[in-house]
C-alpha cells in the first residue's frame, strides 16, 4: 500500500490561483497524480464549513479519477477558513470515516484537524496539529491537545494497528531542524512540544523516516516561506511524519519525502507499506 501526505496550504488557492505560488502548486499535485498512491492525506485545506465547492471536487475528480473524498472543515466558534483536513482514497477501498472529537482545549475540535479511516485490519488516521503560535501564546493549549490526541492513537492502537501522518508541527529532535540553536523558544521546537511528541511515541508508535534511514541528517519537509533562500540553503524543519504502530514496524518498505520542486513551505511525505 502507498500513502502521502501533504499540508497543501490552501486547497483553493492550489486548485483556482493564477499566482506563481499556485503553478508550483500544482505542479506537486501532478507529481502526486503520477504517483499513484491508495491514499492522500491533506491538511490545512482553509476551505469554508460548507466543504469544497463544485468546482473544487470537479478539478479534484479530474486530477483524481476513480477516488472518493473525505473532508472536515472548521467551524463556529472555531475560526472560518482555517486548518481543515481531507482524505483523497481509491474508490476500491472502503473504510469507515469518522471525525474524532478528542476533548481538546479551546476551539482545536472544531478546527477540521482530525480524520480517521477504518478498514477491516488497520487505522490511518490524519493530523493537522494547533501550532503554538507567535510567541506561544497558544502553548499550553498546544500541550493539552498533545495529552489528548495521544490517548486518541493509543485508543486506536488497542483496537488494530495504526496507520498516522499529517503535519505535527514539531521538529522532534535536534536532527530535525537545520538551526536547532537558535529556534530552542520557537514554535515547533520548544522542550514541551518535543517532550509531547516522544511521549506520544512512548505509547506504541514508531517514526518511519528515522525507522528506515536513521539519523541521516539534512532532510527537511518544510522549509518557511517568509525566507526566500530557506529552501536554496536547505534550512528547513521535518515536522511532517508517518508514524506507524510498533507491531507492524517491520512492514515499512519505504517513508521519504517527495520533492516539491522550488515551492517553499510543506514537501509532500510518502509511507509504503506491505499490509
């Protein structure tokens, strides 16, 4: 089975924009196309609580013939037009989708961030992670959110085994980022959202990058736009991952990256995986 993952950064933009940003953009979605994965996973899709339009699912059947769509989208009192996650899955498939509410802090389980598909053997289940925020103003909701969508994959890792990715918004080791130094208090790479991110894997699961490659260094899945020379100086951050439960570790066949050319911002992630 092949699955990716991708924060898209705005499916509309990606899908109708006459801009540079949304050509490069498109131009991932064709690299995905060729591809041929069972499963994409997209978050931070910024689409209304109404869904994608019309137009949306029709460019979207055009790029992706013979895949049905799930999505979930924020909604009130969450913040209109933000986050949001959708699956993009063979049509010969057939899982069960659900839309977890975890009991997260504030307004986190109304934001669109989480979308499980059930099959008869195994979970894969997508994340967008709450970012802490400029000047982590939202950390501490950040830390709740982490208790609590952690007891989440446990919850699904007693039923069968899980298959999770999305954007985790934490670079998990010192390896992950390019200047960890200077970027100890930055969102993404404070002690607290690290620690939450190992306690998370202390409960069954395994990263798969670090899992097949080790501590190769230098690979990086998203790279700040607000610097036009962070990806041609590769000074990027992984905060991107496929995470698999222990117990089937060992069907990992390949997790990497997929490039994403010379657009700034999320790389596309790639998981195969012999189920």
């Amino acid at each position: 089975m092949k699955l990716i993952s991708w924060n898209i950064d705005s499916l509309n933009a990606a899908l109708t924009s006459d801009s540079a940003r949304a050509l490069l953009s498109r131009k991932v979605i064709d690299t995905l196309v060729a591809e041929d994965a069972d499963i994409i996973a997209i978050q931070e899709t910024k689409l209304s609580a109404k869904g994608p339009t019309k137009k949306h699912l029709q460019i979207l059947a055009d790029y992706f013939p013979d895949y049905e769509i799930a999505w979930r989208s924020s909604v009130e009192p969450a913040r209109k037009g933000y986050a949001g996650t959708m699956f993009i899955y063979r049509n010969s498939l057939n899982p069960t989708i659900t839309y977890p509410e975890i009991g997260a802090p504030s307004t986190m389980d109304c934001e669109g961030r989480i979308i499980t598909l059930e099959f008869d053997n195994f979970f894969v289940t997508q994340v967008y992670t709450p970012n802490a925020g400029d000047g982590l103003k939202r950390l501490a909701d950040r830390q709740g959110w982490d208790i609590q969508y952690a007891a989440y994959l446990a919850e699904l890792d007693a039923k069968k085994p899980v298959l999770a990715t999305g954007d985790y918004n934490v670079a998990h080791k010192e390896i992950d980022l390019a200047n960890p130094a200077s970027n100890r208090r930055s969102p993404g790479f404070t002690d607290e959202e690290r620690q939450g991110f190992t306690e998370l894997l202390a409960k069954g699961f395994t990263d798969t990058f670090r899992h097949i490659h080790g501590d190769i260094p230098n690979v990086y899945s998203w790279w700040a736009q607000r610097s036009k020379t962070s990806k041609i100086n590769n000074s990027g951050w992984r905060i991107d991952y496929w995470l698999t439960s222990n117990r089937i570790a060992d069907k990992i066949t390949k997790s990497e990256m997929i490039s994403s050319g010379d657009r700034q911002d999320h790389t596309p992630i790639k998981l195969e995986i012999d189920l």
